[in-house]
C-alpha cells in the first residue's frame, strides 16, 4: 500500500514537471511577444513623433506662405491702383504732350531760321563787318557806331551804307518776321542844338537805319526804330574801348512767341470762374 502511494506521488511530480515545462515555454512565447510589440510601439512612437515634428514644420510654412499671398495680394492690388492712375493721367496727359511736341517742332523751326540766317551772315561776319549774338534770348545783328556814324552825327557814311546794303540781302528773306533796329551811345552825354540827350542821337540814328534799309528793298512793315541812349551798356564805360563798344546799331529779330494759352481768354473776361 505505502508503495502505491509512492508511486502516484512520483507519477503526479512528472505530470507537474511537464506542466511547468509548458508553461515556462508559453511565458517565454509571452514575453517575446510583449517584447516585439513594445519594440513596435516604440518605432511607431517615433514615427508619430517624426510626423507631428513634420506636420508642426508644414504648419509654420503654410502660415509663412500665408503670409506671403496676403502681401503679394496687398501689393497687387496697389500695383492696379497705380495702373488705373498712370491710366488716367495717360488720358489726360495726351493734350499736354501733343502741345510738347507741337512746341519742340516750333523751336525747331526757330533754330533753323537762326542758323539759315547765320549762313547768309557768314560773309560779313568774316570780313568783321558784323557781329551776330544771342542776347537776352533774342537773335541780335550788331554793327559799330563808328562804321555807321560820325561821332554826334545821324547821316549814314558811305562805308556804312555798303554795309546795311550788304546786310538787306539777308535780312530780307525772311518776309514774315519782324526786326526791331536799336540805337545805343556810351555814357558821355550829348546836348547839342539838333539833340538834347543820347535818348533822341540814339532814337534819331535807329530811324536813319530803318528808313535805309526801306530803301534796300526791306518792307516798311518788318521795321521798327527804337532808342535806348546809354541805359542799355554791352561793356564798362570806364576805358574808351569799352565806349567804343556801346556805341552801336542792334538790328534785332523779334521771336514768335506764339499764342499763349489761356491769355486771350484773361483779356476778354473769359477766363474768369
């Protein structure tokens, strides 16, 4: 009986010893198990950790971007303004270039007036019989006194009357502008019984000149005489060469300033508001 016993006691150990065998086994299978799934776990915590870190750049560059149309729409649109504008001045701004222009090929045609005239001059420049200058903005034909003139006297000299015959030929040309003749002395003052002062020498010379070049074939209406005494000086009256050079005839081209906008207007009454 106690040998039974024994027996049954040994045969239930080796059942338990399988048993635990098993289940030592299955733990193992267990644990590894855990063990791959946390490691899993941790590549996909990392994965989600690189997403979101990813995701938060994306975000930041899209506010950036944002950003970046709102001011591009921003400076479009000022850009459009700016257009719109320009295209409002271009409108209104196409009379005041049209009158440029017309004012640019008017000068232009001046300047080749001038320098038409210069050509014909060129002679008498050479020989030192004139002077030509643009003085105060006008074109000015200049001839000595001395030339012209005996000192105090207004008849022309022989070899003054070459010379403004000379000069007719050029001046004549230009039929539709007008000349202003201009007498000039030095300061020393004239009181004779024919002048009172260098007003009337120099005014009493300037019409001898006109009346002379009347007859050198220069009509009467593209002429006009005027005196300046000696209020109007090209050089200091201190030395005698200086005199010398303000006693003188100016023969002057007038300008054609044109029709001044709005003027007309002024004068009438029309252009008051």
């Amino acid at each position: 009986m106690r040998k039974l016993a024994v027996l049954m006691l040994l045969s239930t150990l080796a059942i338990s010893g399988c048993k635990r065998k098993e289940l030592e086994a299955a733990l193992a299978e267990t644990q590894a198990k855990l063990a791959k799934t946390e490691g899993e776990l941790r590549d996909e915590q990392g994965k989600n950790k690189k997403l979101n870190e990813e995701n938060t750049s994306l975000k930041d560059k899209i506010a950036q971007l944002e950003k970046d149309v709102a001011r591009l729409g921003n400076e479009i649109k000022v850009l459009e303004e700016q257009n719109a504008d320009l295209a409002r001045k271009a409108g209104a701004t196409a009379d005041e270039l049209k009158k440029l222009r017309d004012e640019k090929a008017k000068r232009l045609a001046e300047l080749q007036v001038y320098k038409d005239l210069f050509a014909k001059l060129k002679s008498l420049i050479d020989a030192g019989t004139i002077q030509v200058e643009v003085r105060k903005g006008r074109f000015v034909v200049k001839l000595a006194s001395s030339i012209l003139f005996d000192s105090g006297k207004t008849d022309l000299k022989p070899e003054g009357q070459a010379a403004l015959s000379n000069l007719a030929g050029a001046l004549k040309s230009l039929t539709d502008r007008e000349w202003l003749v201009a007498g000039h002395t030095d300061n020393v003052p004239i009181k004779t019984a024919k002048f009172k002062n260098n007003w009337e020498l120099s005014t009493a010379r300037s019409v001898e000149v006109v009346q002379y070049l009347v007859t050198q074939g220069m009509p009467q209406g593209t002429l006009g005489a005027a005196g300046y005494g000696d209020v109007d000086p090209v050089a200091d009256n201190t030395s005698e060469e200086g005199k010398a050079k303000n006693r003188r005839i100016e023969i002057v081209l007038m300008p054609l300033l044109g029709e001044i906008p709005g003027l007309k207007e002024m004068l009438t009454g029309g252009g008051q508001s």
